[in-house]
C-alpha cells in the first residue's frame, strides 16, 4: 500500500487536477487522489501521511452541501475526525482560490483553519462514535 494518502474536495475539479500532478510528482509513495467525499473513515485513517486539498467557496467556506455542492465533501467529512485520533501523522494542506476576485477570503488561511490539525498533537484515543480508529490501529 502506499504511503501517502492524498484527499481532495472539489466543485469545478481544479483541485482535483492539482492532487493527479501532486501524485504524478510523488509517483508509487502516494496512492491515487480520492474525493473526500466518497471517502471512508478507514479510508483515510490508514495513512500515516495525508495530502488534503480544497478550494475555497462560498464566503471562505470549504465545499460541502452548504455552499450548493451536490455530493458531500470536506465540510461533511471533517466531522468526522472529531474524536479521532491524530498524533503522529504528518499532513500537508494545499488550497485553491481566487485571490484576485475574492481577496478577502482567500483559499489558504480560511478553509485550512476550519480543519483540525492543531489537534495532531497527542491527545486522547479515539472514543466517539464517529471514529472507532486509532492511529495504531489502522497500521
Ligand atoms: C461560488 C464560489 C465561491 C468562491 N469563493 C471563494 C472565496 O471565498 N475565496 C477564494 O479565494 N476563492 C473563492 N472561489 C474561487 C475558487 O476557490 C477557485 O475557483 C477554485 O479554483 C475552485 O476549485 P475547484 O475547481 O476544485 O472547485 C469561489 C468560487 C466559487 C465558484
């Protein structure tokens, strides 16, 4: 299996183009890029390196039903990770956004806060009913 998981959200696909030349560059270390919303907990638990993409929509939002996306995405998917445990995996966030149109929500720092990395520090193990995974777990 490879090492590196790399997850995607998506309205136009342009983020998705970005995560296939990321895996291209990173050849057989990454798995193909997959659509976080048709990705399952396990799915994405089981690498101990993520690669996450989003664009930002909305009003600085990620994509999700809220913004008028059809398919869930990563505001339904982070959820998810809440009691989720994290520590130990290394993660990189890539975003999308128009800067020259929307500057005053620019992709990077307003979807990427929204996401739960300050929590990849060690923490309590996963005991919630959304997350039945351990790092430790999934290895
Ligand atoms: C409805 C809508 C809202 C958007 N809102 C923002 C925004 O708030 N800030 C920003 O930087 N870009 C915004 N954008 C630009 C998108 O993030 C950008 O076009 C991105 O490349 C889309 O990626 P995708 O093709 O993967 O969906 C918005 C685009 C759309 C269509």
């Amino acid at each position: 299996m490879a090492r590196i998981g790399i997850f995607f959200g998506t309205d136009t696909g342009r983020t998705r183009l970005v995560a296939k030349q990321i895996a291209k560059k990173l050849g057989e270390d990454a798995a193909a890029p997959a659509n976080i919303g048709r990705t399952t907990l396990d799915e994405f638990l089981a690498y101990d390196a993520l690669i996450l993409g989003s664009p930002t929509l909305g009003d600085g939002e990620l994509p999700g039903q809220s913004v008028g996306l059809a398919q869930p995405s990563w505001e339904e998917f982070l959820p998810l990770l809440a009691d989720c445990y994290l520590a130990g995996k290394v993660v990189a966030i890539f975003g999308l956004g128009d800067q020259k149109n929307t500057r005053k929500n620019s992709s990077t720092p307003s979807a990427s806060s929204t996401m739960p990395w300050s929590r990849a520090a060690p923490g309590p193990s996963a005991t919630g009913p959304d997350c039945v995974k351990t790092v430790n777990e999934n290895r």
